[in-house]
C-alpha cells in the first residue's frame, strides 16, 4: 500500500517577501485596502477636498471698499448670480449646452446608426478610426485651425463665395443675435466648434446602444405593418434613448464648462468657463467664481440623476 503525499499547500516561504507575500495571502481583506488607499486618498483629499474647499469660498463675500474676501457665512454672493449681467451668462451658457447637444445628437445617430447595422470588417476599423482621429490631435490646434477655417478671409467664406452664397453668409451674419463680423467671432462659430470637437463623445455612447437592439425587433415591426417613421418612433428611438442620454452627458458638460472655445472663437459675451477666469484671475473675486462654478456642478448632479433613471449608465 502506496503513501500518498499532498503536496497542494505549500510549506512557508522564508524571507521578507515570502512571509510578505504570506501574509497578504492569508489576508486578503489586507491587500485589498492597501491597494484601495492611494486612489481613496485621492479622490477623497484632492477631488473631493477641492470640491468642499470650492463650495465653502462660495459662502463667503467680498468688501467692495478693500478688495479683501470677507470669511464670513453668507449667500450675498450667490444673490449676485441673479442680477440681470451674471443670470445672462448662465442662461446663455445652458443655451448653448442644451442646442449642441441637440444638434449633436441629430448629427449623431444617422452615422452611428450606419456603423451599427451596416458597417463590417473594415469598414468598422474606418469608422472608428474617422470617429476617434481628431481626439488625438491637440484640442488648442483644432480650435484655431477652425479659427482660419471661419474667419472672413477663410476656406468656407471663399468656397461659398465660388458658390454664389456670399449673400446668405452676410445675411445670417446681419442677425442681431447668431450673428457679427464673421463666423470666427459669432455664436454660430461657436456653436459649430463645439459640436465638431464633442461630436465623438456623443457617437460612440449612441452607437454601443444601437448594436445592442436585436435586428428581429426592427423587422417584426415592418412585418406588423409599421412604416419606418414609427419603426423610429416606436421601437428603435425608445431602445437607442440610453445611448443618446449617455452621449449628452459628455457634450452637456463639456460644453457647459469650457471656457477655451469661447475664449477664442465666440463673441465678446461671456459663458460660465469665462466668467470664472475673469472672476478669480483678473478682477480677484474668487467667492464670486466659486458660485459660479458651483452653478455647472448643481445642473449636472440634477442631469446626472435624471440620466440614471433613464439607464443611460448602461451605455457608457
């Protein structure tokens, strides 16, 4: 009769980093909050810290006589978030947020609707490549490029030119609002940029979701006697809604805190981004800047929230 000898547990290992490594494996629970406490740590003194000392300089003022933060609890500052010049900047930023999203949804779905159900083989590679392509490219580049691009001497003012359009440019440009000197210095410049530069962020979110609507629904609906307007409606629309809430998302907060694209190709009125800059850096009113970015951080929580009812997690 044969002796069977288990060998399946080791003997200890000798040393530091043998009895080390013993230890963490005979406690888990060890390891893992070891491993959890540096990105804990981060989030929690740095983003988190930031955040608290951000919503903290909000409640406090400033002395109109000496220039000087007076450390004292009050919402004076954010009642001058409701006097007509400060209320407009942010009424005009979410403006700007909620059409880009818009459009940049509408924009959005046909291609990556194409990508979903018809794009194969390396057709999908080009697709990703066309989509991904410029997030690699400096954002400062493609801000100026678009700069050249819509300025009154630029390509689309020479091509419309070719075109005999000259007269529609000029006249959107005569447009008290969207319009002024040239697109490089209009809210339709702008609105343009933003949409080109988010437009990614809104089409990959839209077309993970389309890929996951089985293609049998679509033609039990024709086969039900649906058109394809209530085939959209009805069916593809409502299954795609989480793809498109997750891409607003990005687009609405991206746009709703920048303060570059503005900066550089928009008019001499300010968004949130710029009221901000010009709030701490030059005029030195750093209660006044922290209230007005606590406005973007309260708009997406209450954004946030309502995309998570809608499933909108589940297309990220």
């Amino acid at each position: 009769m044969s002796i069977v000898t288990d060998t399946s547990i080791l003997a200890g290992r000798t040393g530091p980093s043998g009895r080390l490594s013993d230890f963490f494996w005979r406690n888990p629970r060890i390891l893992l909050l070891l491993m959890l406490t540096p990105p804990l740590l981060w989030l929690g003194v740095i983003y988190l810290g930031s955040l608290f000392a951000l919503l903290l300089q909000s409640f406090f003022s400033i002395d109109d006589f000496s220039g000087l933060i007076n450390y004292e609890f009050t919402l004076a500052t954010y009642k001058q978030l409701l006097i007509p010049s400060n209320f407009d900047i942010i009424l005009r930023t979410v403006l700007m947020a909620a059409l880009v999203t818009l459009a940049s949804a509408v924009i959005a779905f046909p291609i990556a609707y194409y990508a979903a159900r018809y794009a194969k083989g390396k057709w999908k590679v080009i697709f990703y490549l066309g989509v991904m392509l410029p997030l690699w490219s400096s954002y400062l580049v493609k801000i100026y490029a678009w700069k050249l691009i819509l300025a009154k001497e630029g390509i689309l003012t020479w091509f419309l030119a070719k075109l005999n359009l000259l007269w529609l440019l000029e006249a959107w440009l005569s447009l008290p609002v969207v319009g002024g000197s040239s697109l490089s210095i209009s809210y339709t410049g702008t609105f343009i940029v933003f949409i080109y530069v988010w437009m990614p962020f809104m089409i990959l979110p839209i077309q993970a979701s389309l890929e996951r609507v089985p293609g049998n629904l679509i033609e039990a609906s024709a086969d039900l006697g649906g058109n394809p307007a209530q085939t959209f409606r009805f069916v593809l629309f409502p299954l795609a809604l989480p793809g498109i809430i997750a891409g607003s998302i990005f687009t609405f907060s991206l746009t709703l805190g920048d303060y570059i694209i503005p900066q550089i190709i928009g008019s001499s009125r300010l968004f949130i981004g710029q009221a901000v800059y010009a709030q701490q850096g030059t005029a030195g009113n750093i209660p006044l800047a922290a209230a007005f970015t606590v406005v973007p951080i309260v708009i997406m929580g209450l954004y946030l929230w309502m995309a998570k009812r809608q499933g909108a997690f589940d297309a990220l």
